[in-house]
C-alpha cells in the first residue's frame, strides 16, 4: 500500500485543462468546476479554444484550453496563471506554458511527446522540457495512452473499439489524477458521467473506470508530488446550488421572467458562436411552454420574435455582434411600434467573422446608436455567469413594462464562463407587470395612447374585441394611430420614444472599496466586474485608496453617475475596446475625463496588468 501523502489546506487553486480540440479538455474541465461548486467551492471558468472546426491533430492552432479558478469562498475571476497545468500534448504544452505559474505542477501524457508530435509544436530537440527551461522536478510525466489502452483492456470491446474509446477516455484518466490531487470525491464524478452519458450507459461506465484509473495512479505512485492538497469551503446561505454557464443562466432568466409574467416564452434565433447554447438550452424546456425556432438567418430569428411578441409573448432573439448588424433593421421595427423584445449580444472578438470564439466588448456603441433614424433602446450589460440571469430578468421586465425593446450584452468570456449559482425560488424574484390596455378604453383604443408619466403606451394583444389597431414601420399619429407624415407629428414622436427610455428606472451604481476617500476611482461595465473588483482588492491590499463603480445598466445611465464619477480625483474607465464607454460618458457627463485602459485582445483582461496600470495613474 502506498503511504499516505499530507493534505495542506489551500485558499484557493487555479487548474488548466489543455489538450487537441478534440481531447475532451472542456468536458474534463466542466466536470473539475461542476464537481468543485457541489462541494461548495466557489468557482470561475474560462474555457478557451479554437475558432477551428477540427485543427490539424497534434498542431499548435488546435489547442483548446479550459481554466478553472477554485477557492474556498467567492472567486472573480479564472486566475491570470494556474498552479496546475494539464498539457495531454507536445504543442499544449508549448502554447500553454505561458499560463502557468513558475512553480506550477504540470502533467503530461508522454505517450503524446514522440518525435512527431514535438516536430509538429516546433521543438527543435527532444529534450522539450530543456527547451522551454521547466523543471523536471515539477512535471508529473504519466504514460496516459498506454494506461487508458490497459484499463479498457477488458472491456469486452474489439481492438478497433478500444483504440477509439483509448482516444476519447484519455481526458478522464487526467481529470481522476487532478481529483486526486485536490481530494475530489469521485462519486461526484460518476453521477456527473452517469447522467451525461444516461443514454449510453457502456460509454459512461468506462469513462469512470478510467477516471478510477487516474486516480488510483496518483494514490500509489505518488505523481512525484509533495503532497496533496484540499479546499474548504466557507459557510454559504443555504440553497440549491449548481455550476452555470452564463448561456445556460441567460436561458433560465427568460424561462423565469416569461413565468412571471405569466406569458409563453419565444426565442426566434440563428447559430452563431458564442451565443447558440441559448437556443440549445431553451430549446429543451418545451414543458415550461418555451417555443424556439432556428430561423433561416439572423434577421428572420429578429421579425419572428417581433411577431410573437405583437402576439402577446415575451419574445426573445439572441445572436452576436454580426447577427446585430443584420438584426438592426427588424429592430428598428420593435422600436418604432414600441414593443416588448429582448436581444442578447454576446460579444465576440470583431471585426466582420474577426475572433469568433474570443471575448470583447465591442458591440457598445453598435448596440446604443447602431440603428438608422433617432432609435433610443435600453442596453444592460451581464457582469459574469450568475448575473446573466438577473440582467436578463432585467431586460425581460423592462420590455414587458415599458413596451421596448431591451439590448442585453454579454459576452463570450461570460457566456461560456460559469460560476457556483444559488438557484432562487420564483417568489424571491421582482414582479413582472406587463403594460396592457385597460377595461376603459375598450371601443376607442388607439395604439399609442400613454401613462402620462412613464410615457409608455398600452399593450393590446390582437384578438382582443374592442382593441383593434394596426402597427407597422411607417410612422403613425400619435393620437390616431393612422400613418403620418407631418413633421411636427414626426418630432413629438421621436422625442417621446427617446423620453421614455430615459424615464425607465434604473438602480443606482453602487461603489465599492473605499468610497468616501478613494484617490482612484476605477469604471468599467459588462463582463470585466471580477478582474477589475480583484485589482481594486489588491491595490487596497497595497495601501492605496481605491474605488470600483461598475456599470450594469448603461442606457439610461444610472440617476446618480455624475455624481459618482465627479466625485473622486481620478477616474480610469477600463473596457475591452478601445474607449467606447469612455466615449459614450463623455457625452453624458459635462467635464468627465477620465483616464483609459483599453485592451482589444480577445481575451480576459490580467489581474496583475490592471494593478501596474492603475498603480501607474496612482502615482502621476
């Protein structure tokens, strides 16, 4: 029997999946993370792969990547570099290393570091771990092929069947070595397989063969590490929790709001990477009287959802910064006949097909002024994996209140990320009041009669007898509902639609950090909340005063933001773009200018560039 390794507590560890595009790294990943947050961890994801349909076997463009932040308590963000690397190849690991710490322990499938494979990642000798100056000390080097081949051996499957099972197992043999290492319990991994794979329950029961096997390969040959390690979680509230994507979460909003509401949910969509698994996920929920059609192409997923929602449903379309572009004429129509739509962008690396899987946040100014004609529309940006379900919860009961169509941006960093997730009961969750017409102006209805003081106008659903009325994209007399062309009808009307956005209430923006004597306030939106809250925390650590006001709400712009961003003496907006907030500030607030970092990279921003940078403006 192997002697027993010490377990050191841990605060918190980050861990690195890498591997072919077709390794499994994101399903190795996804098990690590779902595991982690049923134990009560908190978590944060970063999935990174290829825009590659399938890569070139063993290249250095077909790596994909999957990087899970674990800590005892909350966790913003996936971590810059992680303590733990997986590379399952010779070019994972030459195009990983970069992300890991100097004394990160890294596991390797020696099977996957042959000749070839190190001539196809441009090694220039056999000695790879020499050539890129890693301490072998540090390297669990593990035959990871022939060990899968061994245990599937008795399988009862041909030769030609375990070779292709070898290669779809090998990430499971990982995953039980990492396991093993930070004290997961592997019944946790087995309910995940099992339910997965429910189906097919031969292909489940060997993947949990070979993650015993990766386990049990680390408990008795000891992996050539010190010691194992454990991460205990501090209280949490009491709850259901699970591990969320933000897709999966921007789904689940619209299901809840639509049940809220007591509307039957449509979402009219076309693929497109990164926003698909909306559609994917509502497309299950047909028991929750969700309607989902896959449209032709972007702009019939936009008119259908308009459709539904001149119907009476609470219509959705998702898409990305491309699909908006083609969406933006339908979108103008919601806009000019003033009905209730939510259009989630999630942002993906641009311009034109640009970074398909990769994060930005370009789409701002696209989704506040990207229309033709004075088309004010409210815009809500989602500040990680949770909070897409809160923000298009948001968005739904803004649309459906005030009679508008609502942009939610997130983005693919967010969508794909996923974090712990307490799942709240219905009765926690705000009220949704759709704007409808009232019993008293059945028999003389007119489409664009409003409430003297949100200025919304009221809501009939054809079908409705006394309620007759016609919508369309020509401009309409907004006292008739007849189609017009007077130029004075024409101005009422735009400045009308643009007023009652304005009027929409929106929470304040809150301040975190040191709020009454920060010497540097840091602004951002949207999905960069952890990174910049995590710098603010460590400049603070540091001894400097420092602030953080994240924008969530960004059309209209919180009451008190004037205030807010006057208030301290330097302010730096930092976005992942190359100053649209900033911009779009500037225009709001008379004598704001700030400081800017700006990043277009198609990945998360670094914690420790964010600390250099803001120290930097501390310091001028």
């Amino acid at each position: 029997m192997a002697e027993q390794l010490e377990i050191k507590e841990l605060d918190h560890v980050v861990v690195r999946f890498s591997g072919d595009s077709g390794d499994g790294m994101q399903l190795a990943g996804n098990i690590f993370s779902t595991v982690s947050a049923s134990v009560g961890n908190g978590i944060s994801t970063f999935p990174d792969y290829p825009a590659d349909i399938r890569a070139p076997q063993g290249s250095l463009t077909g790596v994909s990547g999957f990087q899970v932040h674990v800590g005892e308590g909350k966790v913003y963000t996936p971590g810059d570099l992680c303590d733990v690397l997986v590379a399952m190849n010779a070019a994972a690991l030459k195009t990983q290393y970069r992300y890991a710490k100097p004394q990160a322990t890294i596991i390797i499938d020696t099977d996957s570091f042959g000749p070839n494979d190190l001539r196809k990642a441009a090694f220039q000798t056999d000695d790879y771990l020499g050539e890129m100056g890693i301490d072998p000390d540090r390297v669990v080097a593990c035959p990871i092929t022939k060990m899968v081949k061994d245990c599937l051996a008795d399988s009862g499957m041909d030769n030609k069947a375990v070779l292709k099972a070898v290669l779809k197992c090998r990430n499971m043999f990982a995953l039980g070595l990492v396991c093993w290492l930070f004290n997961r319990d592997l019944g946790l991994v087995a309910n995940f397989l099992r339910e997965k794979f429910a189906k097919k329950p031969a292909i489940a029961e060997n993947n949990i063969k070979v993650v015993q096997a990766g386990f049990d390969y680390g408990h008795n040959v000891h992996a050539s590490v010190p010691s194992t390690y454990r991460i205990e979680s501090k209280s949490k509230v009491k709850g259901r929790y699970m591990d969320i994507t933000g897709n999966k979460a921007t789904a689940y909003g619209l299901i809840a709001a639509a049940e809220k509401a007591g509307l039957r949910l449509y979402l009219g969509s076309y693929p497109i990477t990164p926003a698909t698994d909306i559609l994917h996920e509502l497309s299950k929920h047909k028991s929750c009287g969700v309607i989902t059609v896959q449209c032709e192409d972007e702009i019939s997923g936009c008119a259908s959802a308009i459709g539904a929602a001149f119907g009476g449903a609470l219509a959705a379309t998702s898409t990305s910064g491309p699909g908006i572009c083609l969406k933006s004429e339908a979108m103008n129509l919601a806009v000019i006949d003033e009905l209730p739509l939510v259009v989630i962008d999630v942002q993906r690396g641009g311009p034109s097909t640009g970074l398909p899987t990769k994060s930005e946040q370009t789409d701002l100014l696209q989704a506040l002024y990207g229309r033709n004609g004075e088309s004010p529309m409210p815009v809500i940006a989602a500040s990680s994996p949770t909070a897409c379900f809160d923000a298009v919860y948001a968005a739904a009961k803004i649309a459906l209140e005030h009679l508008t169509p609502v942009i939610l941006l997130t983005d693919a960093y967010v969508a794909n990320g996923s974090a712990a997730w307490k799942l709240p009961t219905i009765d926690e969750l705000p009220d949704i009041h759709p704007h409808y017409v009232t019993e008293a102006q059945k028999g003389h209805y007119t489409p664009y009669e409003r409430d003297p003081e949100s200025l919304v106008r009221y809501w009939a659903i054809p079908g409705q007898e006394g309620y007759t009325h016609i919508l369309g994209g020509l401009e309409k007399d907004g006292a008739t509902g007849a189609i017009s062309t007077d130029p004075e009808n024409h101005d009422r009307m735009c400045r009308l639609r643009a007023e009652k956005v304005a009027r929409i209430p929106v929470p304040d923006v809150e301040v975190a950090g040191d709020e009454a004597d920060a010497e540097l306030l840091i602004v951002g939106f949207g999905g960069t909340y952890g990174h910049l809250y995590s710098a603010m925390d460590e400049l603070r650590q540091k001894g400097h005063k420092v602030a953080l006001a994240h924008f969530e709400y960004i059309n209209p712009l919180p009451a008190n933001t004037a205030e807010v961003l006057k208030r301290y003496p330097r302010v730096v907006v930092a976005e992942q773009n190359l100053g649209q907030f900033a911009a779009y500030l500037r225009t709001k607030v008379d004598g704001f200018v700030p400081f800017q970092f700006n990043q277009v990279k198609g990945q998360p921003f670094v914690v420790a560039e964010l600390v250099k940078a803001f120290e930097d403006i501390i310091n001028q």
